[in-house]
C-alpha cells in the first residue's frame, strides 16, 4: 500500500492518539444516530403512513407522527450539549425582549398594556416554547419511551382488516427508533469523558491549566468535524489547530492559538534549560518528537499566506498592542523558537517590535500594552501624564488589598519583565546569526545601547548576581553574535562595541570576579576576543595586555575542574590571538616566566587540551621576533616538549604493530563482560592516541620553525 509523504509523523503524539481517536468514535457513534434517524424517517413516512395510512390504529398514528416530528428537529444535530446552549440562549433572548418591551410601555405609562403582553408571553413561552424545547432536546428519548410502550402493548390491529404486514413493518419501526435512542445514549455517556481527555492530554504534554480551554475547544472541533466526515482529524494536531486560529480574524481566537503553541514552546524551553543546568536530556524518542514539532510550527508560520500569522505574532511583541502582557509574553517565546528564519528585511516595523521587548521596568510596569495602545492613541501627546494617573489609581487599589498580595504581585510582574526581556535578547541574539540582519539593527536607532544596558549599568554587581544573572547573560551573548558579523557591518558593530568604555570596563570586572558565573565569563571572553582579533579598531595596548594577562592566569589553574568550560574559552581564545597578530603573540611571551612552561606541561602531560597548547607554541614560533630572549625560552620549550610526544607517538606505533589497534582492542574487549570497569580506559587511550596522530605533524613543524630561526639568528 502506497503511503502520502508527510512532514512530519505524528501518530504518536498525545493529541492524535487521544482527542483524535475520541473525536473519531463519537463521530462514528454520531453518524449511527444520524443514519437511523434518516432510516426511521423514512421508514415511517415512505412505508407506513404512504401504503398503511387508512389502516393504522389512531394510536399508532400519533405515534408515528410524533416520531416524525422528533427525527425532523433532530436529524441535523445530535450534540447535547450544543442544543442545551442553543437553548440556554433563546431563553435569554426572550427575556431581553420582555424586558425591552415591559421599559418601553413604562415609560409610556401603558400598564394595562403591560400586563396583557406579559401575559401572552408567559402563554406562549410555557405552553409552546417549552414542550418544544422539551422534544428538540429530548426528543430522542421520548421517542424510545413511546417505541417500548408500543412494542410492549403489541396491539397493532387485526389481520381482518385485510392489512397485510402493517405488524412486523410498525415492529420495525419502533425497534430502529428504539436502536437509535440506544446508541445516542450511549454516545452520550462517553461524550461526558470529554473532561478526562483533555485532562489526560495536558498531564501526558505537560502543559499547564492555562491551555485546557483551548485544548477542549480542540477535542470537541475535532468530534464535529469527524462527525460530518470520519477523515477530518486526519492531519491535524494541536499545533496546525494553533496556527489556524492564529490566522482567524476573531481575537479570541488568536489568543487562544498564541496560548497553545506558548505551551509548546515552554516545554522545550524546560528541555533546553535541563540540559544547560544540569546537563540531563529526555529520550531519544522525546528529542525526536520535539524536533518534529519545532519543524512543523515554523513550516506553518513561516508558510502562512503572505506570512499573515507571523506579522500577527511580531506585531504583539510591540509595547503598544490590543494584547495583554501574558500574551505578549507568550508570543516572543514563539518568535524566539522560530527567529532563525526571519529576515528583518522582509518586516520593516519588526525589529521596533522587538526592541520594545527590552525597555526599562519603569515603561514595562507603567500600563498593560492594551491601556497604553487606547491612551497613546486618545490622548497622543499629553498620553504620559494620563498614563500616570491610570497607574497611579491602580496602585491605590493595590495599597487597599493585603500587604502579602501586593508584594506577590510586584514579584510576579518583575518576574514577568525578567522573562519578557530574556525572550526580547534570545530573539535579537538569534537573529544576529544572519549578516542583513546585523545590519538592520546596526541602523535601528538606540538599540545597540539597549542590548548592553543590562552590562553597562553592571546589574551583576549593583544589584545581585543571581537575580540578574540571566539577563547580564543574554545581553552578553548577543553582544558577541555581533562582534562575529562579517563584512562592514561587523567592523561597524565591533567599533560601537569597544567605543563603550563602561561596557570594556565592567566586563573586565567580570572576568576578575570570583563571584561571576562561568558561563558569564565565557561569553566576556569571547567578546574580548573578537574586538582585539578585529585589527581596525583602535584600542588601548593596556586593556589588550590586561586580558592576555588575565587569559594566561585562567589557563594556569589547569587542576580547576570547576572552571574547566572557562579554562577551554581561554585556550581557545589564546589560540585565536596569538594566530593572527604579532603583537599579541609577543606579549603572551612576555606576560610572565611560566607561560610557555604552562604550555609545554600540557603538551607533555596527557592533557585533552594538548592540541590548543601545542596550536599556541606554534603560532609563538611564527609570530616572535628577534628578540634573543624570547627566542631562547621557545626554543628550550621546543627542546623539551618534542623529544617526549615523539617518543611517545613512536612507542605507540611499534605497540600498534604487535598487538593491533586500539579500537580493535576496546571493541573485542567491550564483549567480554569480566572486564567491564576496563572499558572506560580503552576508550580514553583510543583518545590519546588520536590526539597523538594529530600531533605529530604539528611537532615536527614546531621543529621546523624553531631550526629555521637558529639558521636566522646564525
């Protein structure tokens, strides 16, 4: 059997296996009633009242009529709980017309004839409206009464009125009307375990309360649809459900389609953040469903017509919007997970929407973006002052309301800003990862500024370095997407970086502080290292020796196992400087004694670093100059370390010859199972050895290098 090629498989997802096979049952069960109900309707008004009309009992006849009457009101729809609100509403609206019309004789002081209509009202809504209401509602039940009662009676007629079959053709009828009150009541006991699917979904998702409205909205689209046509919940799930309301005209609806795709993107969001912190990942099933989900939500929003819901969703991240914060909120976690593939180019308004996510607390607290969406465009230039006064009789109420809820809720909405600038700086840092869009913020007015504040106003130290680590995080890493952009631009963008004293300043205080988290003083590391790599930029030798300096004391704590992922970033950045310039590879080699020391140890010892060390000493070898000093120290370092990694790759080649590759050998010895605590070994000396291969070119032109410059200095 030929299978359709889908984007993505998601038969194993909650929504499908769960709300979509629940749907699909009560859509079969609802078209059985319907079926019937074509059935007795036309068994009943074909068969019976058209050949055996005359013959039937007046019993009988009522009987059918009434049953005709019941299978014409409810053939069309056989959902309770839609007729119950149906219902529900007709009677609110014939109270809203008594009301109209009991004010308007009122004020005309009509009382007589407000008594009479009241009257005639009360006729008609007891003794037509609610008998009629009673058989749209439960006309199916009244009809299986009427069936048992008839069936029961079995009194049908005589064979003497010359009526052939009129008694197994009434049987037939009362027994398809009572199969089809049956199997409505049966589909009505399980349409009430609507509620425990929804809530299985969210337990099974991990979602939070906030999306059971919409994802029972979804369960019930789902059982109307499959109700008309058993293929309708094919394909779909709650992400394409999301993004088809997004794409909806009815702001209810978009907000309850952000809502949705918000919880999936916070469920990936804790995924990412498990494995940051804590270095812990879900299954490799759970990844797999993840990246299908991701895949398929930035294929529909990206391929919306004419990109319709992602300008929606861009246009919410604006500080003035028709939307609350918590839909603002929800709607950059969406943009975050998708904003590799936006082209600010293609959205000329977007970057402002974006930036407006990392303004200040004080704009942020001020008004809900829908207040100050109807004051700016009310009051225009005296907004501000009006927009205090709302806040300020807010703040009022909340005095009134206890101590403990206020600070709770001023915690919350600090909370909340901390998430909402978080998602602003992923967004941006994303972003920056294309080079027109380095571009289009290069030209956006202040936000270069914006996007350092959390560094230049040195929240870690000022304030707390927990509270804010965060954010001071974010705004460093894309600070340093942008120093990695290419052409003009990133000269531009490097220039306006290091024109910033106080941001030079503080990260240096960062990188000094014990305090400071290493993941902080990563990403100060690399910065640094992409502005003094940059040789148009003019900047001061003293901070670059200052850096070097405090670059050379990282890699010297080589026992720190804390500081490990810092110990890698300085390496690697010491590589990166000492590789393009001379001046810097010079003063690595005058920074103090013990440098080229440091290095040879981590060649000579079995380091898993020994690659960028021996890198370094390369890049010192090419780069020195004839300063006799320094060439004496390199070439005592080269003197002592190249005997010993020579030695040792030779030793391991005449090792190879006899007893086979160290591969061969750990795969042979991962078999045996007495051997079990040995693996871990074999598979750190298969490293080893990979490393020394590498190694060994680089040995010998560190050789090279170092005899060419004794024939020079000769």
């Amino acid at each position: 059997m030929t299978h359709h090629a889908k984007l993505v498989d998601d038969s194993g997802w909650a929504e499908v296996m769960f709300a979509n096979n629940y749907a699909l049952f009560i859509g079969y069960l609802s078209m059985a009633v319907k079926g019937l109900g074509f059935l007795v309707l036309t068994w009943t008004t074909v068969v019976l009242l058209g050949s055996f009309g005359s013959a039937l009992q007046k019993r009988d006849f009522w009987c059918l009529i009434f049953i005709t009457l019941v299978q014409t009101a409810g053939i069309f729809d056989v959902f309770l709980a839609e007729k119950l609100s149906y219902i529900g509403n007709s009677f609110w609206g014939i109270g809203a017309v008594g009301h109209m019309v009991r004010s308007n004789t009122l004020q005309h002081q009509c009382h007589g004839l407000e008594n009479v209509l009241t009257s005639v009202q009360l006729v008609v809504f007891w003794i037509l409206l609610c008998p009629l209401a009673a058989v749209y509602m439960f006309g199916l039940l009244i009809s299986a009464g009427i069936s048992v009662w008839c069936l029961r009676k079995h009194d049908y007629g005589s064979d003497a009125d010359g009526v052939v079959n009129l008694k197994p053709a009434l049987e037939i009828l009362y027994s398809l009307a009572l199969l089809q009150a049956v199997i409505f009541c049966y589909k009505a006991i399980f349409a009430c375990a609507k509620g425990s699917v929804v809530n299985a979904l969210i337990e099974h998702r991990g979602f939070s309360d906030r999306t059971r409205v919409p994802i029972s909205d979804y369960v019930l689209k789902m059982t109307i649809g499959c109700e008309k046509d058993p293929s309708f919940a094919t394909g779909r799930n709650l992400i394409t459900y999301a993004v088809d309301l997004m794409g909806s005209k009815s702001p209810n609806d978009y907000l309850s389609g952000v809502r949705t795709l918000d919880a999936f993107a916070k469920r990936l969001e804790t995924v990412i953040k498990n494995w940051e912190e804590k270095s812990t990942i879900c299954s490799p099933k759970e990844l797999k469903r993840f990246m299908q989900e991701h895949i398929l939500m930035k294929h529909l929003i990206m391929s919306a017509p004419s990109t319709g819901v992602l300008q929606k969703l861009l246009q919410t991240l604006g500080r003035i919007s028709v939307y609350d914060r918590e839909t603002r909120e929800g709607a950059a976690r969406i943009v975050a997970n998708i904003a590799l593939d936006i082209r600010l180019e293609e959205f000329p308004r977007a970057i402002f929407y974006i930036s407006s996510l990392i303004d200040t607390f004080e704009i942020y607290h001020l008004l809900q973006p829908y207040q100050r969406n109807w004051v700016v465009e009310t009051f225009e230039q005296n907004w501000y002052r009006l927009a205090l006064y709302l806040a300020s009789s807010d703040s009022d109420k909340q005095e009134n309301s206890d101590e403990d809820q206020r600070q709770d809720s001023d915690i919350d909405l600090l909370n909340s800003y901390k998430e909402l600038v978080g998602q602003g700086l992923r967004i941006l840092r994303k972003l920056a990862k294309n080079d027109v869009n380095c571009r289009v913020m290069l030209d956006t007015p202040c936000l270069l500024r914006k996007i350092m504040a959390p560094v230049t106003t040195d929240l870690l130290h000022n304030i707390d370095h927990g509270a804010w680590y965060s954010i001071v995080e974010g705004s460093l890493k894309v600070m340093c997407q942008l120093t990695l952009a290419t052409g003009q631009t990133g000269k531009k963008l490097r220039s306006e970086i290091s024109s910033s004293k106080e941001a030079i300043s503080i990260m240096e205080m960062i990188l000094e502080c014990d305090k400071c988290d290493e993941n902080v003083q990563k990403q100060v590391i690399w910065i640094l290292s992409n502005l003094y790599q940059d040789t148009s930029l003019i900047l001061a030798a003293a901070s670059r020796e200052k850096f070097i300096g405090m670059l050379l004391d990282t890699i010297a704590t080589d026992d720190n196992k804390d500081k490990e992922r810092k110990w890698e970033v300085a390496a690697k950045a010491l590589l990166a400087l000492s590789s393009q310039m001379e001046t810097s590879a010079m003063i690595i080699l005058k920074a103090n004694d013990n440098v080229l020391a440091n290095l040879t140890t981590m060649i000579v010892k079995k380091s898993r670093y020994r690659l960028v060390a021996a890198n370094i000493l390369k890049y010192l070898c090419i780069h020195y100059t004839n300063d006799v000093e320094s060439r004496i120290r390199l070439k005592e370092a080269i003197t002592d370390a190249v005997p010993k990694v020579l030695g040792e790759i030779f030793c391991w080649a005449s090792e190879e010859t006899h007893t086979g590759t160290a591969v061969d050998q750990f795969r042979s010895r991962k078999q045996e199972t007495d051997v079990e605590n040995q693996c871990g070994d074999s598979q750190y000396n298969v490293q080893i050895k990979t490393w020394l291969i590498s190694l060994m070119p680089l040995t010998l032109e560190m050789v090279n290098i170092a005899f060419q410059g004794s024939s020079r200095s000769l």
